[in-house]
C-alpha cells in the first residue's frame, strides 16, 4: 500500500509541476502581450504558440540582443525552431519506427518530437548528468562503429578541441544510410582555431566547415531558414549596443538585420 501511495503522490506532484508550468507560461505570455501591444505576432511550429516572440539578451557588455527570439509558449529560440523543421523534412518519410538515433547535447525540448519517431532514442554528455550516456567526449565516444542511423549535435562543435575528430567520430557511428544532422553558428568564412579555451570555447565556425563535412561524408545539404516561413521567425536579429548588426558571412548574412541558421545534413 505504502508503495502505491508514493507513486500516486509523485504523479500528482508531477501533474502540479506541469499545471504550474502551464499557467506560469499562460500569464507570461498575456503580460508581454499587454507591455507590447504593437510587437509583430508570431508562430511558433514546436507548441502552436501565436503572438510576440520574446528578445533574448545574449551579452551584456558589450550589449547583445536577439531580438523576437524566444518563444511564450515552450521557450523554444530561433535555432530550436529551425531544428524542428528541418527534422520534420528529413525524417518525415524516412522510416525510423525500427531505427536508433544518438542525441549529443540534447535540447529538452526536440526531446517530444524525436522520441516518437524513432525505435530507440539515445542521448549522450559530457557534463549533463539527466542523459543515458554521460562523460562522452564527442572527440572519441564509446560506441562501436556503425551503432546508430541517425544522429543529432547543435551547438557543441566551438567547444572540443579537435574539431575534426568529431567529425570522424560521427561518421563512425553512423550505419551505412545513416544521417547525421548538424548544426552551428556559422560566423566566418573561415573557422577561427584559437589554440586555447577562451570563454568555454576552441574556436568560431566557419563556411568552411561544410567543407570538411563533405570530405567525411558522401553527401551534404545545406538547409538555410529561409527556406522556411517568415512567420516562424527563424531570423537571428542581432542588435549590439542598440544598433541591428549583419556582419556575418555572405552565405548566412541577412544584410543589416543578423543571420539565418544553417543546418547540415549529412548522409553516409
């Protein structure tokens, strides 16, 4: 009896965590509205969410805003967004009932949608400790070759030093058909090495690196946001110091405003 009083004691404590989560957002989300009546309304492809996106302060000194950048509804951003699309084209007539997908870094909130669609959904961290595999370095991981028919990084690649050998070691436990899904901030032309750790990171990604995706692997597509509707608002609108910036790399740059998300597919 004891047993079954805890259990129903933890959900309904887990039911009050999501109700709360869920009035919590409801509130937020009429708040903004009423502070910015006048803010471009948006939607958002993850929970369904119409209305303002939120500005996302990136940087304090100097000051670095992404502006319409967070969603009210789930907190989704630009690049969470865009990754959501993207592995709706992929794997949207890919059969993957059967198949194993490796999540590297995985963002809790791509977590709904590929758990699904998939026979086995795996993530893996270095440091995160709520994953299935913790302390893998994505430079040597522990997985024996060919284990997965799909795997998913975003973000991760400025950090481990040796950024080729993460690419041979996604490659590696790919399958023969496999695909891997990778995506990164795209600020250079050229990768900028800087031969330390500086701020957590080894480097900034270039162009390049598209480059050095196909030398890995036999096929590579490029999928840019504005592929996708405006209304998702997929934008990077970086604004520093209260001025719109659009320094970025030709094939990324969306002139005077920030930049779009690129994301590569690569297939074995």
């Amino acid at each position: 009896m004891h047993g079954n009083e805890s259990t129903i004691k933890e959900d309904g404590e887990g039911m009050r965590q999501i109700l709360t989560e869920r009035i919590k957002k409801a509130v937020r989300s009429r708040i903004y509205r009423t502070l910015y009546p006048h803010r471009p309304q948006f939607d958002c492809p993850i929970c369904g969410y119409h209305g303002p996106f939120k500005d996302k302060v990136v940087k304090k000194t100097p000051l670095v805003v992404r502006v319409d950048s967070k969603c009210l509804g789930c907190a989704a951003t630009e690049r969470h967004r865009m990754m959501h699309l993207v592995i709706n084209d992929v794997f949207g007539d890919w059969e993957a009932s059967q198949k194993a997908i490796l999540h590297i870094a995985p963002e809790e909130c791509m977590k709904p949608q590929l758990q699904p669609l998939f026979k086995t959904y795996h993530t893996a961290d270095l440091l995160q400790k709520n994953v299935d595999f913790n302390e893998e370095d994505v430079q040597a991981m522990s997985f024996d070759d060919a284990t997965y028919d799909a795997v998913l990084i975003s973000r991760v690649l400025t950090i481990p030093p040796d950024l080729e050998a993460c690419v041979r070691e996604i490659r590696r436990v790919l399958k023969p058909g496999g695909i891997a899904i990778i995506a990164e901030i795209y600020t250079h032309e050229k990768t900028v090495e800087f031969g330390k750790m500086v701020n957590d990171r080894s480097r900034e990604i270039g162009v390049d690196f598209v480059t050095l995706l196909g030398q890995h692997f036999s096929q590579v597509e490029r999928f840019l946001s504005e592929k996708y509707n405006d209304n998702f608002q997929l934008t990077n609108r970086m604004v520093i110091d209260g001025e719109p910036s659009g320094d970025y790399p030709e094939l990324v740059q969306v002139s005077g405003i920030g930049f779009m998300d690129l994301v590569a597919v690569c297939r074995v």
